[in-house]
C-alpha cells in the first residue's frame, strides 16, 4: 500500500503518472478512438446485488461495456477512493440508494476514451469526475452519458481530482453558505482529520480564517497535529482538551467562533455548541457517533444558536449543473495555486478491495483508501 508522498508529490503533473502508468504496462491512451468492430473490452468492476457488510456483499465481477451512443462518453477509469458514504450505501444507511445491483463507488477520476457524434462539452484525452452520486467509479471502464461527467483540468494531481467532488465541495460550501465569515474569524470543528475537515482547514486558510480543530485522542497525536498543522490548522485540540475549564482562557486571545462544523453528534457537537459565538451556528454534515445532536434550551433562548444541517446531493438538486461546475473550477484553482492538496492517501489496486473497504472502516486510519484500475 503506497502513501500518496511515495508515489506522487503534492503537486506532481498528469506527465508524470502517465509515465507511472506506461512503467507499470498499464494501458494509456490520451485519444483512443472507439471502433464498433474492435474486440470488447474486458470491464471489472466492484459491486453489490444487496445491502449489508461492504466486506461480505461487495464483489469484483467482469461486466460488459456498454456501446457508446451519440451523447454518451467512454470514460476509462484511473483512480476512485472510499468515501464514508460510499460505506453507508452499501450498508443501506444513506439518504440517496441506487437500483441494485450496483457498481459501488461515487466519485473519482476518469480519461475519456470516446464520445458519441453529439458530445460536445469533452474530447477523447480529457479527464473527467462524475456530475452526481450514485454514478459507480469502482470500475476500470463505462459508458456513462455526457451529462453525468464534468470535465476537469489534467494537469492537477490525479489524486487531487479523484477526491475533488465530494468532501472539498462539502467544506467550500460550508464556509460560504451559512455565516458572512472575514478574513480574521474563527471557525470550530470536529473530525478534522477526515477528508472534509483537512479541506475545511486549507480552504479556511485561503480565505483567511482561522481554524480550531478538534480530534479523538490518540497514541499518535501529536504526528496528527503536526500534519493538520502543516496543512493550515492553527489549533488543534482533543475533545478531552475541549471541555477543560481552561477553554475560557483560550478565548482570550481567540475570536469565539461564529461557525461550527459538526460531523460527529453526541457529546462532541454539544461541546462546539458550548464554544460558539452569540448568534452562531453549526452546521452538521454526518454523525459518526450515531447519537443526536443535543441542544440546551438556554443556547437556543439566550445565544440564538442556530442549528442547520448540510447534504452536498441537495445542494446539487436545488442549483444548475453549471453552478456545480462553477465550484469544482474554483477549486481546481484552488489546487493549481498549491492552497488545496488531496488528504492523505494509500492507494490500492483494484483486485485488493477487500483490503481496501476493511482498512476505510477502522478508526483512527486517517489515510483515505484510493482504488486504482490498473
């Protein structure tokens, strides 16, 4: 299992992991043309006929490509990683549930192959990550309609677009949508080592926030701290550190808050709740400790807390395509200047999932498990 450093440098060009790729005998080709006499291609992908434990009811299976249509594009997949809620689809346990049987997997990048006679919007040789959830990237390759792919520079770190769709578009909107934040307030979460919080942390950075992160104790706490702090995060505390009565000194020297991010529930948002500014608010976005969100009734009364809640697929059903691709070209931008870099990975060929989908479900494995279709 590589470590995203091993293989690729933070800012590493797409030059480079083709060269990778041709040195591993993987097959690379930046405009292959489709033929509708040339010998079907051999398509393995991940997938699961019902719900359950992603280790028991997930298998890698041999499918057929599907011919490509006038609006359709062949997209041969690079890289896919495991996401907390690609686990909770599989389990049954999230908002949005494809048809089954179903291709697992709903983010990741891919290279064009072909596109049908009226694909317009990418080229054989572009990269593309898919629109919405629910699309299946745990494959090497598929035909998917031109609608469901937005096309996406090449030039950024392949891990950095294979990770781009979900948990950076998650943090951005966070930030945005909920306070009037400025350059010197402060924002408060927890889970900040996931792949939303290192984002919260480097976007907040550029934009000029400042950041109290907060994470489980752990033996090694301090390299955690170390890395978080080297992406941006000016404070990093544990939640036992958190409810220490020495908290009120911190705030001497720190604006409290104005917003907080909640991805845990239970006693840990109730802590962040304790630590916002009059007026403030905290948006929650998961619920790792499968507990509820609990509020007193004089933080409601006499602070004016307000409680919301975050759904990137809701957000996508109540703006334009465009709106959608306008963010993932701002953080495209984001990434080309070195101000957002994909969170730690390790990445995984595709025939060792098992491996994979169990290392994804330990706690405390702040490494993201990448899939690659090599």
């Amino acid at each position: 299992m590589w470590g995203c450093g091993a293989l690729l440098g933070a800012r590493t060009r797409s030059r480079l992991w083709r060269e990778v790729l041709v040195a591993w005998g993987c097959r690379w080709s930046a405009a292959a043309p489709y033929s509708a006499s040339a010998e079907p291609s051999r398509v393995r992908a991940l997938v699961y006929g019902h719900h359950g434990d992603p280790a028991k009811v997930v298998e890698l299976k041999d499918l057929e490509l599907a011919a490509v249509g006038g609006s359709d594009v062949h997209v041969r997949m690079l890289a896919a990683p495991i996401n907390p809620s690609d686990i909770n689809m599989i389990q049954g346990n999230y908002g949005l549930l494809p048809k089954l049987p179903a291709v697992g997997g709903n983010e990741g990048v891919g290279q064009v192959v072909a596109v049908g006679s009226s694909v317009t919007g990418v080229k054989p040789g572009d990269w593309v990550i898919p629109a919405n959830a629910g699309l299946g990237t745990w494959r090497t390759e598929a035909v998917f309609s031109e609608e469901a792919l937005i096309g996406v520079p090449s030039d950024i770190p392949l891990q950095s677009a294979a990770t781009l769709s979900v948990n950076p578009c998650t943090a951005y909107r966070m930030l945005m949508d909920f306070e009037q934040l400025q350059p010197g307030d402060s924002v408060i979460q927890n889970a900040s080592n996931s792949g939303v919080g290192q984002a919260v942390i480097q976007i907040a950075t550029a934009l000029g926030l400042r950041t109290i992160n907060v994470v489980r104790d752990r033996p090694d706490i301090q390299k955690l701290t170390d890395r978080l702090k080297s992406l941006g995060a000016e404070h990093v505390l544990t939640e036992e550190e958190l409810r220490k009565h020495e908290m009120k000194n911190f705030f001497k020297d720190m604006p409290q808050p104005r917003l907080a991010l909640n991805c845990v529930g239970g006693k840990s948002s109730t802590e962040l709740l304790r630590h916002l500014a009059p007026g403030g608010t905290m948006v929650t976005y998961g619920g790792m400790a499968k507990q509820p969100v609990i509020a007193s009734v004089s933080q409601l009364i006499f602070k004016d807390l307000k409680l919301r809640g975050f759904w990137l697929s809701q957000w996508k059903k109540d703006h334009s395509p465009a709106q959608f691709k306008e963010l993932i070209l701002t953080l495209c931008s984001l990434i080309s200047r070195g101000q957002l870099t994909a969170p730690a990975c390790s990445e995984v060929p595709l025939q060792d999932y098992q491996r994979a989908l169990e290392a994804s479900m330990q706690p405390f494995v702040s490494s993201k498990q990448i899939l690659t279709m090599c």
